[in-house]
C-alpha cells in the first residue's frame, strides 16, 4: 500500500515500538509466551510466537483493501505477532477491534499498543478481555483475523466461533487464520482416546468449513512448527479476485 496521506506507513508503525522499551517488550513478548504454552497449553495452542513469514502471511489479505475506512476484527491476537503487521495497513477512519480471553496476554498488549499514537492517526482501537462468542453487535467487519488455536478447543466451541465470523463478516468481507501442517491425525496418535476422539472431531468441523469458503492457502515453512495461511469468504464473493499467493 501506498503510504499516501491519511494511511499508515510502515515507518509510523515501527515507532510504535522504537526506542529503550522495544528490547524490553520484546524479551517480556516471549517470556510471556512461553510461561502462558507451559501453563495454559489448552488455550495457547503452540509452542512458539508467530513468525513474522507467518504474520505477514496472514494479514495478507489486508493488502488489497479498499480506499474508504475498513473495519478489522483480530481474534486470540496472543502478544501480538499479527497485530503489529494489520497496523501497517490502517489509516484514518479505520476501526480495530482485538479479542483476547488470556488476561496476560490482554495486559501485554495494553502496554505494547499505543493506543494514543493511533488515535491521532484517527485510528479506533478497542482491546477487549472477553470471549469472542460474548460479541454481540450487529457490526460486520471487511476483514476477521484469526490467532485462534481450533485443534486445542472442543468441537462445539470451534463451531460456534466460526459462526460468529460468519455472521459478522461483511458480504465481500476475508476471513484469514492458520492452522500448523502437522495434521491433526498425525498428533492424535500420541494422545488419550478421549483427545484423539476431539481433535478429529475438530478436524471434521474445520475441514468443513474450508471446503465451503476457503478461496486461497499459503504454506509457511519459515515457522515453528511450519503453517498454513487460510484465506475464506462467503460463497457469493468466491468469482472475486484472490488477495494473493498460490494454493
């Protein structure tokens, strides 16, 4: 994107972070990470922050968005790996709203976002602590980022997520989240009956989901473990043009 007047230049968001607190943010980034994977595994989900092949993967979409205010919905944005790079892409008049459940991860980011310097930029940012599934607005978002990690939830709750961004996702709206290539049915096979029963019963409900709006997918192998980018809209913008990359 152009960094015409009004929109966010990378440079900007990179002062966000600049000066004596970057190297402590970023040291307390990963000791946060890892004390939250050794101590709540069930909601983190993985074994490493996002890498910056993957972050910028998948808020790729956000590229191609269009001239007038957008609004952007990030889910389980954990320390923030992809929050850093959809922040790139704003500008003036847009909105941002990030859900996160684990209220470490919710702290860290309050500190880490400067929520002033965006709003000067005339952008609207609002951290919230709270369950996705608690959204209860009729507002439609152009695009849904997701950080969720769906292999470490019950099948139920994975359902009813991706119906909450089905139902607040705009017509031509992209929904982007990620999922690790190792499969599901390879992990399962080291775990009790009963995890192994609702991993692929995971499996199942996601695997039906892509195979009705996915539209694109990158593989990341610049990432710990390696991952797929999932790009998905509803069906009535399938003839559109893809954002980008190679399935």
């Amino acid at each position: 994107m152009d960094s015409a007047e009004g929109q966010w230049p990378e440079a900007q968001e990179k002062r966000l972070r600049r000066g004596p607190r970057l190297g402590v943010l970023m040291l307390e980034d990963y000791r946060l990470f890892y004390s939250q994977f050794r101590s709540h595994f069930t909601t983190t989900g993985a074994i490493a922050p996002s890498s910056l092949h993957l972050a910028k993967a998948v808020v790729l979409p956000l590229s191609e968005r269009a001239a007038r205010p957008i609004a952007v919905l990030e889910v389980g944005p954990g320390t923030g790996s992809f929050t850093h790079q959809i922040l790139r892409y704003l500008c003036s008049g847009d909105t941002l709203d990030i859900y996160e459940l684990n209220p470490k991860f919710y702290s860290f980011l309050i500190r880490s976002l400067d929520e002033e310097t965006l709003a000067k930029r005339g952008v609207q940012l609002r951290i919230h602590n709270a369950d996705i599934r608690s959204l209860r607005t009729n507002v439609e978002y152009d695009f849904i980022i997701s950080g969720l990690p769906f292999y470490a939830f019950e099948p139920q709750v994975v359902s009813e997520i991706l119906d909450i961004y089905l139902q607040h996702l705009a017509p031509t709206g992209i929904l982007s989240y990620f999922e690790y290539v190792l499969t599901p049915e390879f992990k399962s096979r080291f775990l009790k009956s009963a995890d192994r029963e609702r991993m692929i019963r995971v499996g199942e409900t996601v695997r039906s989901f892509v195979q009705k709006y996915e539209y694109r997918c990158n593989e990341v192998w610049w990432n710990l473990p390696p991952a797929k980018a999932r790009y998905c809209r509803k069906p009535s913008t399938k003839f559109l043009p893809a954002s980008g990359g190679s399935r």
